[in-house]
C-alpha cells in the first residue's frame, strides 16, 4: 500500500493549525477546541460544508443554552451532565442537526469544566466556533476540478456503447459472434462511477442544482437499461431473414453516431422508414420466420424508446450538448 497525501488531509491539517493559530493568538482558553470544529467541519463538498457547518453552530447554540440553564440551577455536577444530554440529543436529532452533537459536547464540557457561567466564558466560546467553522469554510472554498475525469468517463462510456451497439450488429447479421461481452459490466461500473462523481460535483457548486454530465450519466444509464433488454431478443436470433440486414445496418449506422451530436431525429425518421417497410414485406411462410420478425420488431420497438430517451433529456438540459 503506498503512502499518499491527499488534498482533504492537507486541508484538514493546514485548518487545524491555522485555527488553533488563530484562538492562540485571540488568548482564548480551550484553544484547541477551534482545531477539532475545523476538522468536524471540513467535507467532502462545498454543499456538505455549509450544512455541516449550520448544523455544528445551531447545535452550540441549543447546547450553551440548555447546559448554561442547567448547570446554574441545579449545579455543576456529573449527574447534571447526564441530564442536559438525556435533553439536548434527542432536541438536536429531531431539529435534524445530528452533525453538531460532537461539537456541541466539547463546548458543554468546556462549561462544565470552568465551573461558572460568565459572559467572558459565552464570548470564548462563541469565538471558538466562529474560528473553527470560519477556516473550515475558508479550507472548502478549494476543490480539485472534476471536469477532466468527467470528460474521461464520458468519452469510455461512448466507446462503450459504440462497441455493444455494433456487436449487436454483427451478432444479427451473421447469427453469431465472437464478441466476450466484457463492455457490458464495465459499462454498468462506468456509468455508476461517472453519475457519482457528477453528483459530488454539483453539490460543490452552491448556487447550482444541476449539471450536464450528471444529465448526460443518466441518459445513458436509461438507454443502457434498453441494450440490457433488447439483447436477450438479438441473442435468440439464430436465423436471419431480409428484415435482420436490414435491423443489423441501422444498429451499425447508431454506434458510429454515439456522440454528443443530436441525430435522434434522422434515426428515429429511419425506424419508420424501415418500419414502412417491413410492413410491406410479403407475410412469414413459417413460424421461425414468424418469431425472427417479432423479436425485429421488438427490438426496433425498444431502439425507439432508446432514441427518445436522448431527445427528451436534450429538451429538459436546455439542450445543451451531451
């Protein structure tokens, strides 16, 4: 296993020091506790930050308060402590601020430490989170960019679908293949890996709620879900008829134009054309025939849909080029 330094931890260790640093330099007592908020409040994505972040501040505030009034009243005592907790998680759970229990315990602690509730204590207190939460912020505002890993998977999952779509060609055109099948689970790998990292990249984006790789990954989970349903159909096809020729060129045609281009409307023009024509064909003289043409027919049904699938998302993205 190599050794490895990532961005996160050389964030969380640069935090960390500069917050203690900071609380250091302000003499403010339990300074070290500015270093642990910072390390609770650094996430995986901008987004997370700032909810994480609210949540630890919300829940400080319940804590001083719930631990100050407590404490006061009944004294600074252990079974004192274990009331104000009995009280303040099940509040803070079902405010959905469950992030800041950690946080907020260190701060109860602290009060019941020093023994007094002062307004020096509540100020110190008060800077502690607004420094460890402020570098943690600070910390997030740098994220390494996505955008060439997107542009990676979006160009395998082409190469993919290129290669099982023409498969499938070949597959109806002679009966047969020597194609291993190997694309189909890295395409499924591919596709979850991609949506995945689409998705962190959004919610690293604050003010944005959506993003055309993660609309592009989705497309093409759908249309990968159609290729799954139609080849049971192609892999029964044993027989080839006129009609298969004819099926096997349009599928050769479709994975040479997998590209962020929108053709959908020239190849949709071309099922019905070939449709049309089918139509016109003299009906089959035996049952084989009969099930070769239904399965044709099927599949030109679902490569339909598969085209569908694109021009509807090219409508709901604002077109934007997928």
């Amino acid at each position: 296993m190599s050794f490895r330094i990532g961005y996160r931890t050389l964030k969380t260790a640069i935090g960390a020091g500069l917050a203690v640093a900071i609380a250091q330099g302000l003499q403010l007592d339990f300074y070290g506790s500015a270093a642990i908020i910072t390390i609770l409040c650094i996430s995986v994505t901008r987004r997370d930050s700032l909810k994480v972040s609210w949540a630890r501040i919300v829940s400080c505030m319940i804590g001083m308060a719930i631990s100050g009034l407590l404490f006061e009243v009944i004294g600074y005592q252990p079974w004192t402590l274990t009331l104000i907790m009995i009280l303040f998680i099940p509040i803070v759970v079902m405010l959905k601020m469950n992030a800041g229990i950690a946080t907020s315990s260190v701060i109860i602690l602290h009060l019941y430490t020093v023994g007094d509730m002062t307004v020096a204590l509540i100020m110190n207190e008060l800077l502690l989170i607004t420094i460890g939460v402020g570098v943690a912020l600070l910390m997030n505002l740098y994220m390494p960019s996505s955008e060439k890993a997107l542009r990676n998977y979006h160009k395998d999952i082409e190469e993919h679908f290129k290669t099982i779509l023409y498969e499938l060609s070949v597959y109806l055109r002679f009966g047969e293949s020597e194609w291993k099948g190997k694309e189909i689970p890295e395409t499924v790998d591919l596709l979850q890996e991609g949506k995945n990292l689409a998705l962190r990249n959004i919610h690293n984006h604050i003010l944005r709620y959506d993003d055309q790789y993660y609309y592009y990954f989705k497309m093409r989970e759908k249309q990968f879900e159609i290729i799954e349903r139609l080849m049971p159909y192609v892999s029964k096809i044993h027989h080839t008829v006129a009609q298969s020729e004819t099926v096997a060129d349009f599928l050769e045609e479709l994975s040479q134009s997998v590209s962020p281009a929108n053709r959908v409307p020239y190849f949709l023009d071309r099922i019905q054309l070939m449709r049309a024509g089918f139509e016109e064909m003299p009906l089959p003289k035996t049952r084989e025939e009969f099930e070769v043409r239904s399965s044709l027919l099927y599949i030109m049904h679902e490569l339909e849909e598969y085209l569908h699938i694109k021009d509807r998302l090219w409508n709901h993205a604002d077109k934007k080029r997928l």
